[in-house]
C-alpha cells in the first residue's frame, strides 16, 4: 500500500429515541442529499530507500525499497545489463532470508513484512555462475509505523508563564515553536506527539493549527475559539526533524496557548493500538462505573477502564451539569494529580475532550474535578495500548475530507441521521479531527464504526446502524466546536458520524493519520 485512499462517502437517515444528553423536540427530520462526489486521495507520505546503481563490467544491481504498510516493505531488483535469469539471496536484515530470480530484462519484487519496528539493513547478492562473478549491495531502511510511549502527563508549554517558549502571548496569525524531542525524558527521534493544547485568554474569534516544524502549515485546525473562551483539544501531531512542533494561532489577536503531553511515538517496539466501538465506562448521573451523583468540587474517583498489561488508553471525557467554571484532570490512578487540564467548562457548559493517559498496573485511571462546585463527568472508551498489540500509527499530510459547506456532494448533514465515510484499505483506527459549526440549536456528534459494506450502501441492502450512546462532542446554538477522534472504522472500513441533534449543523472531519497493523 503507497496510499491509503478515501473512496466513497454517503447519507443515511435513520430515526430514533433521543439519548440522555438529547435537546428532545417532538419533530421527524429527513435526509435530503445526494451521494458523495469524486474521492480524495490520502498521501502515506511512505519513503523509498535506494542503494542506487553500479555501472561498468560488473551485473548492476541495484536495490529500491518502498515503505508499503507500518511494518512491510516492497524491494525492487534490478540489474542493469542483460543476463540469464539469475538467483539473488535476499537477507532482510532480521535473521531471514529469501531467494528471488532477477533478469537485466525486468524488475523483481519481493514483499517482506517486520515483527519489530526499528531501522534494518536490507542485503542482496546476486551470483552469475558463467561468468564466476558475484555483486551485493545493502539498502538501510526504517520502517513507517510508530508506537507509543506513555508519559506525564506534564505541562510543556505556557506562554503566560514562560514555559517551554518565550513568555507572552502568541501574536494573531503568527506562530510559537514548541521543543518536543529531547525535552525532559522524552527522546531524539520521535515522530509524533499526543498533546492537550489550550487556547485560553482570547480577545476574539480564531483556530490553533498545530504542525511539524519545517513542513508547510496546513489548512486543517485543531481547535476553534471564541472571545474570553478557554478551549482543549487533543492533538496527536507530527514532529519535526529537528525536534519541534509550531502551534500556530490563526486569529486576529493574541492568545496564550498551553500544550500537555501524555505521549510520543517512535519509530521502536513500544505500545501498539487496539481501536473499539466507543464503550461507556462511567456516568455519574447514572452511576455507570463509580457512584451515582455529581462529582464533588475537588472531589475525584478512581475506574478500572483497562486489563492488567495495557499502558495507556484513548477516551472521551465530558463534563456536563457543572455548577460553575472549571476543569476535569485524567491521570494515572495511585499518582499526585498533576498540573495539567484535560476540559475545561463553564457553567452549565456540556463539553468533551479525548484525552491518551496512561494507566496504573491494574488498568486504573483517576478523574479529579478541580472545579469548587459539583459536576457530572461521562467518560468512554475508544481503544486500548498495549505492549501485546501491533497497531503502529501512521502520520500523513493533514487533509480535510468532509466539509459539507462546500457542496452537496458531502452534505447536508441530515437531523437525526449520519453521514458514512467509507475508506479504501481496512486499518485498526482513523485519527480525524471533526469539527461542527453553523449550529442552529443544541446537539451532539456520535462517531461509530458501520457494520454495512460500500456494496450494501451501493445496491439499498444496507440495513440501520444501531444509533451510538456515545457522544464525540457536545454544541450549542451559534457555536463552533472541535474534538479529536482515534475511529474504529471496524472490518468494512466505514465510519458513521451522527448528528444527533434537531436543528441543523455542517460537518467537517480532518485525517492527521491511522493504526496499521501490517
């Protein structure tokens, strides 16, 4: 696989009760829109690594490897002049080897898939026994996968503070540079970082984008924000060469910017991924996983949310029915909480955020609200690291897939219903950031795997998707909010996302990446 490809997206409506969190209104809503347009595509950004090619008496070979999934690679053979059919040993640098027929006449390949992530060198030897001669030539490659590795959480940067960059606020459309790799414990080389970042202080409307240092700052934004608001979004973003990630602030005023890390990537065996329909595992007004009742103003409550063996886990985390302004924290149960913030709410405010914490031994995490008045706290779980999977993520060039104010060709997104976004290649998660704007009314966005294929959407055989308990994020009238989802797209590699809301609302959905298990 060079590219993962985004194939085919449609609409299906589907009614239902209203779920706990529902602004109930007593009306029946239809979908109205056409079939997706023209697919984008999604660039892996795989590399390709060369041993280049010998000239003169000798047989010319030469070695291509390509990046083909998190673990695999595709070698090219070639030889440059022609010859008989010649065998060519093919040692891949793990302790296995190969024998493969390579001709001056056409190229070879050879498919050959990693345990272990990590750097190897590939060798080729290539006899011509008529002759008496004999050429080898290596290629060093890295694989593309990264896995994770737990850490913090910790505060990195605070620009009212000084923390991590110079101290101030960040200017309107201008950026901060942050130092990610060898900063503290986390280590050179890591490819991508999890962060909670904040934009808080804000004199006016605007986004946050953050990005690898060096690469060209792209369209898609990680959080929205309004005057005087404070708000969170995990980000799981790629890091630069030389160590950094730019958070850029694409409004017209300052704002201060905070960034969490509980995470990085590396291209080394760690912690791999294993995606799940969202599961509700605490709601404390139903008392679902802890005690029924609002949780006391800096008051918490430890949940078992893992099996024994698990490092960190990917949740939705919402606070709703807050007495008054404040945050939620996540960490580690049995730790000191730390200085760090997962939500951020105002009074009454319904709000959610992902948040990738790490977890105790026993699969525990502590969710402390440090507000000084009671607040509901909802969490749900959305996948699972562990040192016994093999889901490395796979950064790619942002790329915005669903905007349905663009056209009709993805929209409107139906009351009540969802949208289906169908992807070409199955993948254990789709890290997306979804974004709903132009809200006329209250509601939430559910984001589920689909159990139809593109062939039952395609001939009117698709039966209806159990409508989600799960919410991604929570809006209002007027507003416009942004959360990060890792999706289970499950075995047909489709993703709904429901609005399930009365009133309507535009979608917009960001890739930033995806788990590979190959």
């Amino acid at each position: 696989m060079s590219a993962a490809a985004i194939v085919a997206a449609s609409i299906g409506f589907i009614p239902g009760t209203a779920q706990a969190a529902d602004p109930v209104k007593p009306a029946a809503q239809s979908a109205g829109a056409p079939a997706a347009g023209p697919a984008k595509g999604l660039a892996a950004g795989f590399e390709t690594f060369t041993s280049g090619a010998t000239a003169g008496p000798q047989l010319g070979l030469s070695l291509s490897a390509r990046m083909s999934t998190a673990h695999s690679f595709e070698l090219t053979v070639r030889l440059a002049r022609s010859a008989p059919p010649l065998d060519t040993t093919i040692d891949w640098g793990d302790g296995t080897t190969e024998t493969v027929t390579a001709a001056g006449a056409w190229e070879t390949r050879a498919n050959h898939t990693y345990k272990e992530l990590g750097e190897y060198t590939i060798k080729a030897t290539v006899v011509d026994p008529a002759l008496g001669t004999q050429e080898t030539k290596e290629v060093r490659v890295t694989t593309a996968g990264s896995e994770f590795t737990p850490y913090g959480p910790t505060r990195l940067l605070d620009t009212r503070s000084g923390t991590g960059a110079v101290k101030g606020k960040v200017k309107g459309y201008s950026s901060t540079r942050l130092k990610v790799a060898g900063n503290g414990g986390i280590p050179t080389g890591v490819t991508a970082v999890a962060l909670n970042v904040t934009a808080t202080n804000t004199t006016s409307g605007g986004h946050v984008s953050v990005f690898a240092s060096g690469d060209t700052r792209p369209t898609a934004s990680n959080i929205n924000f309004e005057a005087g608001q404070s708000v969170p979004n995990l980000v799981i973003a790629q890091v630069g060469a030389d160590g950094y990630v730019e958070l850029y602030n694409g409004g017209w005023e300052p704002v201060d910017l905070l960034a969490d890390v509980t995470g990085y990537f590396g291209r080394q065996e760690a912690s791999g991924y294993v995606a799940q329909a969202p599961t509700r595992v605490v709601d404390t007004r139903s008392g679902t996983g802890t005690r029924l009742g609002a949780v006391a103003g800096q008051g918490s409550f430890t949940v078992k949310v893992a099996q024994p063996g698990a490092t960190a886990v990917a949740l939705n985390v919402t606070a709703t029915n807050p007495q008054e302004a404040g945050h939620l924290t996540v960490h580690p149960a049995g730790a000191a909480a730390p200085t760090t913030s997962n939500v951020n709410f105002t009074a009454g405010q319904t709000v959610a955020n992902s948040v990738i914490v790490p977890v105790n031994k026993d699969g525990e995490i502590t969710v402390r609200n440090g507000a000084w008045a009671p607040s509901d706290v909802i969490v749900d779980l959305v996948g699972t690291y562990s040192t016994a999977s093999n889901g490395a993520y796979v950064p790619v060039a942002p790329v915005r897939q669903i905007d349905t104010r663009e056209s009709w060709s993805k929209g409107p997104w139906p009351t009540r219903g969802y949208l289906w976004q169908a992807f070409s290649v199955e993948q254990e998660a789709w890290v997306l950031n979804t974004t709903v704007t132009n809200t006329r009314g209250a509601g939430f966005l559910s984001v589920a795997p689909d159990h139809n294929s593109t062939g039952d959407y395609a001939n009117g055989t698709a039966g209806s998707p159990a409508r989600p308990q799960s919410s991604t994020l929570n809006w209002t009238a007027g507003k416009t909010v942004a959360n990060l989802v890792q999706a289970d797209a499950d075995a047909n590699s489709i993703v709904d996302f429901w609005n399930q809301g009365w009133d309507r609302a535009d979608l917009i959905v960001d890739i930033f990446g995806y788990y590979d298990n190959e």
